[in-house]
C-alpha cells in the first residue's frame, strides 16, 4: 500500500492505493481520512483489484478550496470523474462512507458511464425533501440539529481545532459501537444529534477511557495530524452546502440509481436514531432498483469498515464477485 499526491484537472488528491485490476474507489466520510480504508485497499488489493482511496477535498493533503460553495456534492462527484481520468481508468465501482456514501451514490446516479456499481456505508440512497434541509432539521431555544450547528460560521470550527485528537477521540468513541445500541429516542451520547447552544457539540460527549481496539494510538495521531494541519473548515463545508445539494439535485428529482448497488449498517449506527430511517433503509429498492443486498452487521456503530474490517470487506468482494463472475 502506497501513498502518493495526484494532480487532476480539479484538485491536487493524496491518496493510498494498492493491487492491479479493476478498479474499487473509496470515498471517506466526517471526520475521517483516506486511511479509513485501509484494511479494504490491502484486502481488495491482495483479491485482484486495484483499490484507490483519496482524501477527499478540504481533507487531510488533498486541496481544500477557499469558497465554501465549492464543496457540493456535485463538486465531490466531479473529483472522482476526474481522478478516474487521472489514474487513466474509464471505470470503477465507487463504495462510500458517510459523506463519501453520498458521494458515491450521487457518482453512481450521474455518471453510471464511470461508475459501473455502488457500495454504501451507513448512508442509504434517500429521495429529495419537499423543502430544503435546513427548513427540516429540529431546533429549539436551547438546542439545534447537529448540522445547523455546523453551519455556524467558524463556531464548530474553532471548537473542533483547539483539540484535534481529543474532538476525533470523543466524536469516533461515541458514535462507535461501543457507545451502545441506538433507538429513536435514546439518550446515548451522539455526536449527530442535537447540540446544546450554550456548550457545544464536545462538551456532552465523554472522553472515552480507553481507545477502541478498532482505533490503533498511532492511526488516531495520524488523523489528528492531518486535522492539525488543514483545520476542520473544509470537512465543515460540505455541511454548509445541504441547501444548494437540495437545489442543485432537483435536475435528477425522480431518477433512480440502475447500477448494482450494496448497503451496509452498523447495528448500533447513529443514524438509527434518527426517527423513520428504517423505514428510509426499507424503502431504497424503490430508488435502486438493483440493490444486491441491504446488511445489518451486528455490534458495530458508525465508523464500520474500520469496526468490522473483515465483514465490510467479506460483503464488498461476495458483491464484486456477484456480478464480475
């Protein structure tokens, strides 16, 4: 496995790649990092394919662009467009975490010409809102959605840096399996929940004793360097751009994802807190109409190819296997 910088026509990408073969691209999700995938770059890599997973733009040593307009789901699906063109490939299965989820459904819905199948993380392929986003998410006096408070301008940045390894500590602690189950409802400590005005997202998060076994000491330094040093702005900016996402994807309002697709959960994801995701999660196969499979994988939390590397990898090669032959 290799790291290596990558020029493209729309930003410079760092990147850890490995193998030869059809290509797999890997798209990370907040606040994470190409590394993430690394038990899934060595695993495909060493199965016959070649497997790519960059920083994605305002992360870690990819460019982060300076307008907070240019971090749309749009901008990220023309990133990989382009890597492709850059690594000299005219396709790949793209699977996605998190944000990088909906980025890979997102490349899978526009261009199916590049992008041949889809494997998603925790994020289901969801059709558009009757109104924009931040008219929907939950806000009160006291408290707001997490998302509205990444919207703040500067304020979850500057909370996020004074501490780097300690905010990626808490945030990847409790949005992990080991934080509990999840329920509608519960009062499990979540990073993607609700967010007291007066405290901040940190402050109701415990410090975990420990590190996950799943989280190594030096891999946790090596996200809290790269977070050192490009701040959280660029992470933050893909939040801040759910409006004009909503308004840019009313072009594809209706149209369905064709290509062969996989889903995966963790049992204990954040996002079945939310209220109706199971029911968002059961209704995909109206969306993607050549969902292959819709996994729950018991104990693990959100962070879960890096949870439960070996079954994230099992689904993906039993998925790629399936329709290569």
């Amino acid at each position: 496995m290799r790291e290596t910088l990558i020029d493209t026509r729309t930003i410079s990408m760092s990147l850890i790649e490995a193998g030869e073969g059809p290509l797999v691209l890997f798209c990370h999700g907040f606040p994470e990092g190409k590394r993430a995938w690394r038990h899934q770059v060595a695993a495909l890599a060493a199965a016959g394919y070649r497997a790519v997973a960059p920083d994605m733009r305002g992360y870690g040593g990819s460019d982060a662009p300076a307008r907070e307009d240019q971090y749309t789901a749009v901008h990220a699906v023309g990133d990989m467009v382009a890597l492709l063109d850059a690594l000299g490939e005219a396709q790949a299965v793209i699977v996605g975490h998190d944000w990088g989820a909906t980025v890979a459904w997102q490349a899978a819905l526009m261009r199916p010409d590049r992008f041949r199948a889809v494997a998603a993380l925790g994020v289901p392929m969801m059709g558009l809102p009757p109104l924009p986003p931040s008219r929907i998410f939950p806000r009160s006096e006291e408290a707001l959605f997490y998302t509205l408070y990444f919207n703040g301008p500067g304020v979850a940045d500057a909370e996020f840096a004074r501490d780097p390894r300690l905010t990626l500590a808490k945030i990847l602690h409790a949005a992990s399996g080991e934080a509990g189950p999840r329920h509608p409802g519960d009062d499990t400590p979540n990073p993607f929940g609700m967010v007291r005005r007066a405290a901040g997202l940190l402050a109701d998060l415990p410090e975990p004793p420990a590190l996950p076994a799943w989280l190594p000491e030096d891999e946790l330094d090596l996200l809290a360097e790269a977070f050192a040093a490009s701040g959280f702005t660029g992470a933050l900016n893909y939040y801040r751009n759910l409006d004009r996402n909503f308004e840019l994807q009313q072009a594809k309002a209706g149209a369905r994802v064709d290509v062969p697709a996989l889903f995966l959960i963790g049992e204990r994801d954040t996002g079945l807190s939310i209220p109706g995701m199971a029911d968002i999660i059961a209704a995909m196969p109206a969306l993607v109409p050549d969902l292959r499979g819709s996994e729950v994988i018991p104990g693990a939390g959100h962070w879960l190819q890096q949870e439960r590397p070996e079954a994230v990898t099992d689904a993906l090669l039993a998925f790629l296997k399936g329709f290569e032959g």
